[in-house]
C-alpha cells in the first residue's frame, strides 16, 4: 500500500509555532525539534499498524480506518478521534480530551517523501519524512 514502509523525519516547517499553540512547554518544543522521529506505517486493508519511535518514546498504534480510537501524543495530551482515507490523504480527525478542541493531521505521499500536516486552532506545521 502507498504508506508502507519506514520513514525517518527529514524535516519541518512551523513545527515550532504548531507545539505553542498546543501548549506545549518551551522546553519539550526546542527537545520535540530534534526527536528523530521514525514511523514503520504497515497497511492491510482498513487495518494499520504504525510503529513510532523517537529520543522520548517508542510505541505501537493499531487502527481501523473510521473507527474512533484513543491516542497520547508524545507530550501527554489525550486524544481521541479516528483515521480515514480521502482519495490519496490518510485523514485524521482527533479531539483534545482536556479541552475538546480539534487537531486535524493528514499524511500525504509527494514524490518520495512522506508528508504530515498538522492543523491546529488555525496553525498548520509540516513534518516532512524520508524512507529510511
């Protein structure tokens, strides 16, 4: 499937200004900036695994797509929402749990890179990966 494989992060745009307007402190942001972050995406059919492992944290989420599930960014903040395709984008539609705010994320191939954007209170940051 188009997102398989494993992708190490290149790197981001306004990824900074993203991590304040979430909240997160200014010391977890100037460490989130260099995380080396690397997602294994494995995809059949509606179900995903995907492998995350950075400086902080290795985890592993299974989901199903349109089916809601829970999430702790790496920061802490709960979320809960669900994955979905949209033509060639994986959507995600996640709520804060603290707060009930949206977090919009989607994940986009363009050529050979995997792109991640994030929408937040109406700031969007990239996170721009790599296949390792």
């Amino acid at each position: 499937m188009t997102f398989n494989g494993t992708w190490k992060v290149d790197r981001s745009e306004n990824y900074e200004k993203f991590m304040e307007v979430m909240g997160v402190n200014v010391m977890k942001r100037k460490l989130a900036a260099h995380d080396n972050l690397k997602i294994i995406i494995q995809q059949d059919g509606n179900n995903f695994s995907v492998k995350e492992s950075s400086t902080f944290r290795s985890i592993e989420i299974n989901f199903t797509l349109g089916v809601q599930f829970e999430y702790s960014l790496a920061d802490g903040t709960e979320l809960s929402g669900s994955w979905n395709l949209e033509g060639d984008k994986l959507v995600g539609t996640f709520h804060r749990k603290d707060n009930g705010k949206e977090l919009k994320t989607w994940r986009v191939i363009a050529g050979d890179e995997l792109v991640q954007t994030y929408s937040y209170e109406g700031t969007e940051a990239k996170r721009i990966f790599k296949r390792a």
